[in-house]
C-alpha cells in the first residue's frame, strides 16, 4: 500500500485558492477550461437534447396510439417516411446528444473532484470534446434544412443505409455527426483515463478510490476500443455512398454482414457505455443513504472489470437471426455478463441490508434504478437465449427491453445523481417532497410505458412500424403505453420546476449536506476555481466520513488489512 | 444528517498534483490516442481480410499484379524516418542540439518524400475506388494511411520550427516524445498496408 505522508503541523491555508482568469461572463462559457463549468455545459446540452429526443418519442407515441390513423399537426404529418426519420433522430439524440454528454457532465464535475485533483488532465482537450456536441447536434439537425434527415434506424444497415435507398443527405449528415461526437467522446475518454491514473491526491490509491471513478475508468476504457471501431465503419459506409464504394454490396464483392459486425462491435459495448458511470453513481449513493460502507467494494471494481472485458465479447447476439453467426458462443458470452451485472445487484441490496436508510429523494431515485434495471436485466436474458431471440428479434419486447435499461433505469439513476449532487454543483438543495412526487409520477411513467411493449412484443408487434391495423387488438396496449410516455414527461417536467425554483429558494446546501463520505464533499459547494484548499488524509475509500467521524473511522492498519488481505 | 464543524487541522493541499513515476501526461495521452487509431485501423484491416476471405478471387481477373519496387523503396524510407526520429528523441534528451535539429529536419523531408511516393504510386493503380471491393479497401487504407502521415508530417513540422527557435530542451520535451510514438505508429501501420495490400496480393 501507498503510505499517506500526513504533516500535522502544516498550516491550514487559503492561499491554495486560484481565481478563475477575468472574462465577460457571456465570453467566459466560450472560453473556460474548467471542468465544472465545461460539465455543466455538457449538462445543459444534454437536457436540451433530452427535451428535443423526448418530443420526437412523444410524437412517436401519439402516432401509435390508435391503430391505422396518421397524426396531423400543423405543420407536420406523420407519413410513413416522417415516422421513419422520427424514430431514427429520436434514437441518435438520446444515445449520442442526451445520455452520453449526460454522463460526460457527471464524470467531469466529478472526477477530479472524488480523487483531489485541480482539474482534468488536459483542459482544453476537454473544452474541445464539449464543443464537439453542440457541432455534432448541429450537423445532425442541419439534415431537416438539407433535404430530409436521416431514416434508416439510428443503425443504419447497409443497404437500407446505402446509396440506393437512402439517397440525399440524410445519412451523410447523420454520419458526420456521429464522427464528431464519437470523436468528442473519444478525446474525453483519454482525458479521464490520464486523469485518473496521473492526478489522484497522495493516499488515493486505486483501491481507494471512489466506485464511481472507477466506473468512468472503466467506461473510457470501452470508448477507447469501440467509438473508433464505428467511426471507421461509418466512414466506409459513407465512401459506399459517395464515392461508389462496393463495402457493402454484394454485387460488387462487399458484405452487409460485416457492417453488423462493424456497428454492434461498437453498439454493444455502447449500452455498458452509457450503463455503467450510472450505476458508479447508484454506488455513491446508496452507500450514504444506507450509513454504511459499499459492500464488497472490491467485488464492485472486479465485476465492473468483468462487465468491461465481456461487453466486448457479445455483440453478436444482435444478429441471431442473421444465421452468419455462431448463436451458442454468443449467447453463453451474454449469459455470463449477467453474472458480474448480478453481482452488483448484491451489493447494493447487501449494502442497504441493515442500514440505516434515509428516504431522501435520491434514494428513492437510487432504489428505482434497481427495480427497472433488473426488469430490464432479466428480460435481456430472454432476449439473450437464441431460441427465443428468433420469435423476439426485431419485435417491440425488445423495444421494451432497452427502454427499460436506458429509459426507465437510466433516467432513475440520472435523477438520483442530480438529487445527490445538485446541492454540490450550485450550493443549494432541490425539493425533496416535489422530488418523491416525481419518483411517484415517473415510476408509474415508465411502467406504464413500457411494459405494454413486452405484450405487445409478444403477441407479435414488429417495430419501428408506422401503424398497425385495427383487427390485431394492439390498440388498447399502445394507448396504455402512449399515457406513459405523457406521464413521464410530466416527470421530467416537475424536475425543470424543481431545478428553477432550488435554484433561487432551494436551502443553503453548506458544504456535505448529505454527510456523504468522498472527497468532492470536503470542499465548498460550489466549490471554488481549483477545488480544493485542503485535502483530508486519505486512508480509506470514504476520507471525508472519517474525517467527520474520528470516532469510528478506520484505522490505517485496519484499513490496509480489510483491503489487501481479505477478500470482500 | 447535519454534518459537524469539520476539525480541519491534519488537511493538506499536496504541493503537486502531478504523480511522478511513470509516463508524463501528455505522453500517457498520446499514448491512448495511438490505442484508440489502433482500433480504427484494426477496422479497416478486418474489413480486408472478411472481403478478402469471402472473395472467390482476390484480386479479381481484371486486376494486374501491383508493381512492389516503389513500395519497397518507399517502405525504407519510412523506417529511415524512424532512425531519424528516434535520433531527435536523442538529440533533444541530451540537449545535442545539432543531432535534435538536423534529425527532425531530416525526418521531416523523408516524410515528404514518402507521401508524394506513395500517391504518386496509388494513382498509377490500373483500378479505382469504385471498382468492386477490392478496389473500394485498397484506396481506403492507403488514403486513411496517407490521411495520417500528412498529420504527423505537419506536427513534426511544427516542431521544427520550434526546435529552430531553441524552445525544447531535456527537460522541456514532451511533444517531440509524443511526436515520436505516433511517427512509429504511422511507420507499422504502412508496414501492415505494405504486406497486406503488395506482398500477399
């Protein structure tokens, strides 16, 4: 173990504090390498796009909700190609524009915050990848104005996606969007995993660290190995479609096979992209709302290590029904991912065991994430069973399986993290009683809305179809799905009423409001320019508990053999 | 859940930040960089051998044999290159300012000449890009290849110019190390583009 060089008679100072250079304040948000100030620029995008993917779903739904009828609005009518482009934008927005620049906010407020550090390793690499998003979404969006977006399904196989049924702009634009924010996305990874392994504060080792930065460790690492994987695959796709390229066309000597395999190397590792600083974030919370430690932290970080090392090994089984593939390797890879996933599970169920639960906001947050993740968890081992796969694939129980993964348990866990951490982020505490009533409203929301779909999916509803014909009986379960989505948005609505009234009347937050136990808390909220004045001893993976709590605070020689010696 | 006046008295703020062993920062991001156009490259290799593998003939009937002397001359040039940068790397370490200086330069020509070599050889291809599989994986990696030369052939100009005005030293040398590993990285993927689109045509 690294030994903490702890001096007594060191001062406390506030000469540590550096203040942040002059700027106009409208030329500061262009300008600033902070990574606060960057993240909550990726936060507020994200929440724009969750606004603008979250409108496209809502239209999406309204069009499903009776059979055999075409929406009209002013302005817009849902022809078969519109609902094709809707659910195509839909789809790109949620995964690249809200929940990736979501969690890019989280881990760039709060890694350099939970290991000690002044800021990222590279801060204008970081100002860069921010400012890629908003290039990205404008490149995407710039497909309305030039002749149509895209429509072949936020996957875009060849040869939907190729030069004879998708002409004009809409997947050229599409691609390059995607290259850029792959490229966003990419560049960032490289600045945590460099933040992470060169600036922790003295003390904190690796098995000291927060879970949560071990998730953003992990997370990068995929990014690393997957978003360039696409990107050289979109590239190929797009020579295919400008410069009479023959990659995907059999005619001429290509493969569409290979562009699955080129797009779910990246696709699969994708959703533990998106997945796993979320459940970093449930591993902060749950812990300090409970009053106990994480149990089996060392169990966590190898079965974050194995979810990393499978989520590349299964990818495959997206293609079950392609027949090119070898079904029985990858469903045994897919099965296997559920046991570290399960693992996890324990350890936040072992960890409330006996606590002394608060039933805050984030909590109840934190708890909701369990429950819709293992909804979406188990009906993934459905999916991930190749005989059932064939009756399933490209119905909306599958529909219904990622939305339950990246809709319902993500945006629980996205809710729980900015209950937690709102309070750090700008000095003042969000309501906690308008905060239950939308766990209440969004709970029944995302139930409502997608567990029709696993019915639906059964009884045979094919998706990313503009309408389905009366006879079916489809009719009353799309309803019940379509007042879901109304209800969740209602949720996310009282979160806006929430933000704006916490942030003018929201309760002074003081510095650790929650007593919560990582370092980010052992600083002003919000803190200053370069974080941190002082810095506790670090001698376990909850500094600020012990510090707070001399009396029951780990010892080094506990510590170190509880951590090396034992095994969690 | 109030938290108690916080007894601050054995808190530090470390001198620096900055763990010492190991790679520098920038060097550990050139580093992951270099992992990340690894992956990318890996594609578009993958992509040759799946076409390749399910081609009844490769390359097709209509398709002369390529001509590998300029490759070949091409190729040491490249690894030429490499000396000559892993040279600066010395130079610049050991503050020999002649070797750093004339090694960059020289680095720099050979750069040169190898990219003009090596479109000038492409387009003397009796086929195009657009003339089946073959041709379409071709182009594509020479020009992803030539893409990433000229990348490293402006950094390292850029360099140059900086060494020319004294501004690296050995203890003020991050960016030429970190120049030096993506120009061996360009070097072995052009070894990997040499044997797989000349030798095993």
């Amino acid at each position: 173990m690294a030994t903490t060089e702890v001096r007594p008679e060191a001062p406390a100072t506030d000469a540590g504090y550096v203040t942040a250079p002059y700027r106009a304040r409208w030329f500061r948000w262009f300008t600033t390498t902070d990574h606060k100030e960057i993240a909550k620029m990726y936060a507020v995008t994200a929440f724009f796009f969750l606004l603008v993917g979250g409108t496209l779903a809502l239209l999406i739904r309204t069009q499903l909700a009776a059979p055999e009828q075409t929406l009209r609005l002013p302005g817009l009518e849902v022809t078969e190609q519109v609902y094709n482009e809707m659910f195509t934008i839909h789809a790109t927005v949620m995964v690249f524009l809200f929940l990736t620049p979501m969690l890019a906010a989280f881990g760039n407020y709060f890694v350099p915050l939970q290991i000690g550090a002044a800021d990222m390793a590279f801060p204008r690499v970081n100002a860069f990848s921010f400012w890629l998003v908003p290039a990205g979404g404008i490149v995407l969006f710039l497909s309305y104005f030039a002749g149509g977006p895209a429509a072949a399904g936020w996957t875009s196989y060849s040869p939907l996606a190729g030069p004879q049924f998708s002409p004009g702009n809409g997947v050229n634009l599409w691609i390059g969007a995607l290259a850029l924010l792959g490229m966003s996305s990419t560049l960032g990874a490289i600045n945590f995993i460099t933040t992470i392994f060169k600036l922790r504060a003295p003390g904190m080792t690796m098995l000291r660290m927060p879970i949560f930065c071990w998730n953003m460790l992990i997370q990068s690492v995929l990014i690393l190995f997957s978003f360039p994987v696409v990107t050289a695959g979109l590239l190929l796709l797009w020579i295919d479609r400008n410069f009479g390229g023959a990659f995907f066309d059999p005619a001429n000597g290509g493969n569409v096979i290979l562009y699955q395999h080129i797009f779910w190397y990246f696709g699969h590792p994708e959703v533990y992209i998106l997945i796993l600083p979320l459940m970093g974030a449930i591993s902060e919370i749950i812990p300090v709302f409970s009053r106990k430690p994480l149990f089996g932290y060392k169990a966590f970080v190898y079965a974050t290590l194995a979810i990393g090392a499978l989520g590349t090994a299964v990818w495959a089984h997206h293609m079950f029904t392609t027949g090119a593939i070898d079904v029985k390797f990858f469903a045994a890879t897919s099965f296997l991912i559920s046991v570290p996933t399960g693992v996890k599970m324990f350890n936040w169920t072992a960890t409330m065991y006996k606590g002394k639960i608060q039933w805050s906001a984030a909590m109840l947050f934190a708890i909701g994430f369990l429950s819709m993740f293992l909804i979406g968890g188990i009906t993934g081992i459905f999916n991930a069973t190749g005989a059932v796969d064939s009756a399933l694939h490209d119905t909306y129980f599958v529909v219904g399986h990622f939305h339950y993964v990246l809709v319902s348990a993500a945006l629980f866990a996205m809710f729980a993290a900015l209950f937690y951490w709102f309070p750090k982020m700008t000095g003042r505490m969000l309501n906690e009683k308008l905060g239950i009533w939308q766990v209440v409203v969004l709970f029944v929301g995302v139930n409502l809305t997608f567990f029709p779909q696993f019915a639906l999916g059964l009884q045979g509803m094919p998706r990313r179809i503009a309408t389905y014909s009366d006879g079916l009986g489809w009719g009353w379960l799309n309803m019940l799905s379509t007042f879901g989505s109304y209800l969740v948005s209602v949720a996310i609505l009282l979160f806006i009423i929430n933000f704006f009234w916490a942030r003018k009347r929201g309760a002074i937050a003081g510095d650790n409001p929650w007593d919560a136990y990582t370092l980010e808390w052992a600083t002003t909220s919000p803190p200053p320019y370069y974080n941190f004045d002082a810095l506790p001893p670090i001698r376990t993976e909850r500094p600020v508990f012990d510090a707070n709590h001399p009396e029951i605070a780990a010892s080094d020689e506990d510590y170190d053999h509880r951590v090396s010696s034992s095994t969690p | 859940m109030t938290a108690t006046a916080l007894d601050r008295e054995d808190w530090e703020l470390p001198d620096s930040f900055e763990d010492e062993g190991g790679m520098s920062m920038p060097v550990m991001g050139t580093v992951l960089f270099i992992a990340s156009e690894v992956m990318f490259f890996a594609t578009l290799f993958g992509t040759y051998y799946a076409l390749r593998a399910q081609a009844s003939q490769w390359p097709p009937a209509d398709v002369e044999e390529l001509p590998i002397f300029i490759p070949i001359v091409l190729t040491a040039i490249l690894l030429t290159s490499s000396v000559s940068m892993h040279g600066a790397v010395w130079g610049v370490r050991n503050n020999n300012r002649t070797v750093f200086v004339s090694s960059l330069a020289i680095t720099v020509v050979l750069g040169l000449v190898f990219l003009v070599g090596e479109v000038f050889d492409a387009l003397e291809a009796g086929f195009e890009i657009s003339s089946g599989a073959y041709g379409s994986i071709f182009f594509t990696l020479l020009s992803f290849h030539v893409l990433h030369v000229t990348g490293g052939v402006v950094f390292l100009a850029y360099l140059l110019f900086g060494a020319a005005a004294g501004r690296f030293s050995s203890r003020n040398y991050q960016q030429v190390e970190s120049a030096s590993y993506y120009w061996h990285f360009v070097d072995i993927v052009w070894i990997f583009v040499f044997t797989t689109l000349y030798i095993i045509q």
